[in-house]
C-alpha cells in the first residue's frame, strides 16, 4: 500500500531526537496512524530500537492504567544509554493519559522517546493539562492543505512544484495554470480528507463524507460528553451557514433554545476536536468603535459543506466569497499560525478580512473578493487612515486588475 508523505512528517522527523516526547494530535481520520507508521519505517531504517503498542488491545490498556511504569511488562527497560522509541497511537484511550505520559518523561527522557497520536479527546481539559509543558512537542495534523491535496490526487510533485512557483513569483505564468485551478475547484468543494481526495467519484466522496459526520463526529461528541447530540448537530449547520462571519453566541442561544454555557461548551468542544477556528479582532487605534466577536471558519470545506448538503460547483453558490475568504483563512493559518491572524471591523460594518503580524511587526492587510473587480482600495479608507502604516492588499480567485491569483499567497 502506497503512504503519501506529509508535510508534517518531515517536521516531526527533524525534531525526532530531541528530548522531548512527541503528541500528534487532529481531528479523526486524517491520517495520524498513517504518519505513525512511516515513522516506525524511518526509525527502523537508522537501526533504532523502535516499539509498537496498540491500546485497542484491553489487555495492554488495562495494564498501563495500573501504572505507567508497566509499559516496561511489554518492551524492555530502557539501559546503557540507548535510546529506545515507543510509538502508541490513540493514547486518550488512557484513563490519565497526562500523568502516564509526565511519569515516564521525569523518569526516562534520556533513554525513552515517545511518540503517540490523540484524538480530541485526548486535548479536552479534563485529560490534557499544562503539568506536560516543557515535557512534549505538540503537532497537529490537519486534512490535507492544497499542496498535499494535489501530491495525494496526482502521485507525484509535479503540480505541487508548479504551485510553489506560483507562490514564488506571482508573475510567473504556469502552463498548468488551469489544471491547478480546477483542482482548486475541488478541494474548495469535497475538501481534503484524505480518503475523500483518493477517490475520483464524486458520489463516493459524499458518501464517505456522510461517514465521517455520522460516526466519527458522532464520537467526538460521545467522548466530550454531550448530552443533547441532536442540538450538537444543529449547532454545526447553523455555524457551516455563517462561514466566515461574526459569531453572535446570543443568536445561537436564542436559536438553539440552550443556556450561553452549554453554547460555549459546544463551541469548545468544536475548536478542541477540529473542525472549526475562530478568528478574533484586531484593534489598536479605535478600540471603542470596533467590534470584539470573533468570526468563524472551518478546517475542512468537506465538512462543511456535508452539513449543509450542498455540492454546487463553487462558481454556483451564493457563498462563494466566503468559501475564498475560508481558504485564505486555512492558508494563512497554516503559514503564520492563529495567533498572528485578526480581523478589523468596525461597528458601522467597515471590514479588512485579515490582517497578519509577522515577526518584523511589519503587519499586512488582505481583503478576499471572489471576482477581483468588486475589489475598491477607496472603499477602505478608513481603515487606511488610521493604520497607514499596514498594506493592504486584495486576494481574488483570477488575476485581474489590481488582485492577486488566491494560490499566490
């Protein structure tokens, strides 16, 4: 069987021999074991001493919950300096996992490395705590971004090197434009699971969609202990409707007929599993004329648009801005994490859709407009006057006037 690489393989394999142990955390069905496996492969290539522990196996499971220190009944204790490495996936099936992990870690670092994946529930506060700081490196995997999205539909680097040109040099005129445009297209539509990018027949892609709602949502629900699953649901479509707009959490408590706790526990439990971010506010000249909602986004557009049932190409439907503007979201994520992302908007609905702080504190606005003619620098005046200081720029899905290509960023 054939195991596409992703990009965070490499970076969890450059960072393999520090001290620290290593969590993969992501939402369910994106490929963790999968990574896991790959390295097992790596390590067993450099001759490491590497080992294996399912915890579906209630025998294993049930002896580690005794005590962390039994885990040496199944491999051999760590001795004479050599390291060995110890990969579990699915480690939240643990009853504590964070002391497991803190035992083993204060006691064996120098000659014990474990890597281990955990689904949401493994991140939910009650199993999670901040007594692992300085003790672990956190990666999280996410469905695949579009440069994996094209290596996993293809086979190979092609289209993903021509899409770094692009990148690269927005001049730059690929002959595959085209090709990646519609590529594009796709991944906007039916997202980027994994499974869901390795089948080529649209009904298929849907169903496995449905798959994914139906059973693994339904287990990072049961995990978190959500009483009212039916409303859970719910809560999902209404927020898979305002893609990219503010979050009125009084709105959803009227709507939902629930108290302003169990919506914030939803909405938790959602950003803890995966499925969604929410974006908050940029403010630093007009604080009291702008608004403090934060707005929300979806990890994966397959997702998303399986809870609304609604598989229009993307020049059909009627949200097709907010669909760009949530891919620029993803992008923007993935190149200078959430922390560095914010939203400006005033109270009387001016707008700039992201604004980016760099290292240098050179911020940079973009303003995201599906067709780049709707685009007008006077229109942001405002803003422009009082942060003279922060470019703005505009982000469209062609190359006109005065946008730039959406894959360009």
């Amino acid at each position: 069987m054939q195991y596409f690489e992703r990009n965070l393989y490499k970076k969890i394999v450059n960072q393999i021999d520090d001290k620290e142990f290593i969590i993969i955390a992501g939402a369910r069905q994106t490929g963790k074991t999968t990574i896991l496996k790959q390295i097992v492969t790596f390590l067993e290539n450099r001759n490491d001493k590497v080992y294996d522990i399912t915890l579906e196996d209630i025998s294993i499971l049930s002896k580690l919950n005794e005590h962390p220190e039994n885990i040496f009944t199944f491999i051999p204790k760590p001795k004479d300096n050599k390291k060995i490495f110890v990969l579990i996936d699915e480690i939240q099936y643990l009853e504590n996992p964070t002391n497991f992990l803190k035992l083993l870690y204060d006691k064996y670092f120098e000659n014990l490395k474990i890597i281990a994946t955990g689904s949401s529930a493994f991140y939910i506060d009650t199993k999670f705590k901040d007594s692992l700081a300085g003790s672990k490196q956190l990666f999280e995997l996410s469905t695949l971004s579009f440069d994996e999205f094209l290596y996993f539909k293809t086979g190979n680097n092609s289209l993903r090197e021509e899409l770094a040109q692009i990148r690269e040099n927005e001049q730059y005129l690929s002959l595959k434009r085209n090709e990646i445009a519609e590529y594009f297209k796709e991944y906007l539509i039916f997202g980027s699971y994994p499974a869901v990018v390795l089948t080529n027949n649209n009904e298929k892609k849907i169903s496995i969609l449905k798959e994914l709602l139906n059973s693994y949502v339904k287990r990072d629900i049961s995990e978190a202990n959500i009483q009212n699953q039916e409303k859970f649901y719910f809560l999902m479509k209404l927020l898979a409707e305002q893609t990219g707009n503010l979050l009125n959490t009084n709105e959803l408590v009227g709507t939902l007929g629930l108290s302003t706790t169990s919506v914030n526990n939803y909405l938790y439990v959602l950003r803890k599993c995966f499925h969604i971010d929410l974006l908050k506010p940029f403010y630093k000249n007009m604080r009291k004329e702008l608004t403090k909602m934060t707005k929300i986004y979806f990890n994966d557009f397959g997702m998303r648009n399986i809870l609304l049932n609604n598989f229009q190409t993307i020049e059909e439907k009627f949200d097709k801005g907010a669909i760009l503007e949530n891919y620029l979201f993803l992008r923007l994520k993935d190149l200078y994490s959430i922390d560095n992302l914010h939203y400006w908007r005033t109270t009387n609905g001016n707008e700039i859709d992201f604004i980016v702080s760099i290292e240098n504190g050179k911020n940079f606005a973009i303003e995201c407009k599906f067709n780049s003619t709707n685009f007008n620098p006077k229109q942001y005046s405002l803003f422009s006057e009082n942060y003279p200081e922060i470019q703005l720029q505009c982000r469209s899905i062609n190359n006109e006037s005065n946008c730039n290509w959406a894959l360009a960023v």
